[in-house]
C-alpha cells in the first residue's frame, strides 16, 4: 500500500520531538544523509505544529492531526507513513495507543523510551500481533540506552568464539560546566522517572508473566549507581551477524 509518507514525527512540538524534527529536516534536505526522504509532523494541534515549523523554517512534506486520545485518528496518521517516530511521552500513559495504531495499519514504530514498564508492557501484549503483521516495534533509540546497547554489543564481540561475554558494567559520567547552576531535566522526563520509581513493584510483577523465551537479551537499568547495563551470556559473539 502507498503511503503519503516515509516518516512522521508524532509529538513533534514537545521538547524531544522538536529536536527530532529539526534534525530530520537537516537529513532530508539537498546534501543530506537522507535527502528527498518524504517526512512529515503530527500533533494535537495545528496551529502549534505550524508555529514550530515556521519558527525553525523547517519544510516537512505534511501536517497530520491525531491525539493518542482518539483511536481513529491516530489509525489514520498511522496509515499515511511508513515509519512513526513516537515522542509523545511518559510512554507509560500515551505510548500503547501509538504502538495498536502501528500494528493495526502494519506501519513501522520507533520511540525514545527509557521505561522498563512499557517496553514490558508492549513485548507481553503486542509482540504476537505486531509480528503477524509484520511490523517493527522499536523501543528506546535514545541516550537511556543506545550506548548501553551499542557498548555491550561492542564488549562481546571481543570474545572470539568459543569466548562469551558473560557480564559487562557500563557507567556514564558527566561533565558539567563551572559556570552552571545545577542539573536540570524536561517535566515529561521527570514524570516518567516518578511514575517508574512509584511503578517498580508492578513492573516486576509484570516480568514475572514474560515467557521464558522473551529476547530481552540486553536490559538496561537506571537506579542511581547501578550499572547502566548488563550484557546477558546469550549475547555470544557467534550469534551476531558479521556486520
């Protein structure tokens, strides 16, 4: 099926989805590393969505109305790309509307997601119709957990086989300037960090329903000075395809 679309940004006058457009606005234009991809921004409002565009003078192909309150609409956003990139965050409260809309219309899905819940949430309850109908469901492509991710792939492939990387502790530091006044962080940032601390009891319940054979491969954890990943034994380097 034809679609208006190769991506839209769903969320895109908050704080994160902004920046996501902006930079994917960079990617589409004459010389960038995406140049002609088709993208488009979605939001509740029009007259915000517009005010962000012309304020960045950035030029997406289309405006798509939808609220994660309204199942049709976000069917019908869905429906006009090939990819969602969902920024509409706590993920918690306004995620899973976004991902049964992906898989009802067979569209791809990507977020930004650091909550343990909802990646649970998703994998228990659409993993079997998402892969019925062929539809990527792709969770926390963000700073929560790509390094984690990316540097536990890299740790593992060190071991030549029959080696396994049987453990591996990442940390990230930070640097802040002389000049600052504190640290600071997004209230949708905030609330999903509350609602996650406030939820751990129910998220690990939640996992004790996960089959077995859930690929939860690499997990991340964000509890103060815990490590921010752990590289599980099954990561081998012969199970990762030579790149």
């Amino acid at each position: 099926m034809a679609r208006d679309f190769d991506v839209i940004v769903f969320g895109a006058t908050g704080y994160t989805g902004e920046h996501i457009s902006r930079e994917l606005h960079a990617l589409a234009s004459k010389g960038g590393a995406w140049q002609g991809v088709a993208w488009a921004i979605g939001g509740r409002s029009q007259l915000k969505l517009s005010a962000m565009a012309s304020k960045h003078g950035l030029t997406p192909a289309g405006v798509v109305i939808a609220d994660t309150a309204d199942a049709a609409s976000l069917r019908s956003m869905t429906a006009r790309a090939k990819v969602v990139m969902n920024a509409t965050g706590p993920y918690r409260f306004y995620g899973e509307a976004v991902v049964e809309a992906c898989i009802a219309t067979k569209t791809d899905y990507v977020d930004l997601c650091g909550e343990p819940e909802f990646i649970d949430r998703c994998l228990l309850k659409h993993a079997d119709a998402a892969e019925a109908a062929g539809v990527l469901i792709v969770h926390a492509c963000a700073f929560d957990s790509i390094p984690a991710d990316i540097g536990c792939l890299f740790t593992a492939l060190q071991y030549p086989p029959p080696g396994l990387c049987a453990h591996a502790d990442m940390y990230h530091t930070f640097d802040v300037a002389a000049d600052a006044k504190g640290a600071a962080a997004h209230a949708t940032t905030f609330y999903a960090a509350v609602h996650g601390f406030g939820g751990v009891g129910a998220t690990r319940a939640q996992r004790k329903d996960s089959p077995p054979t859930c690929p939860l491969v690499i997990s991340c954890c964000l509890l103060g000075h815990l490590p921010l990943a752990t590289c599980h034994p099954l990561l081998a380097p012969h199970d990762v395809p030579p790149a």
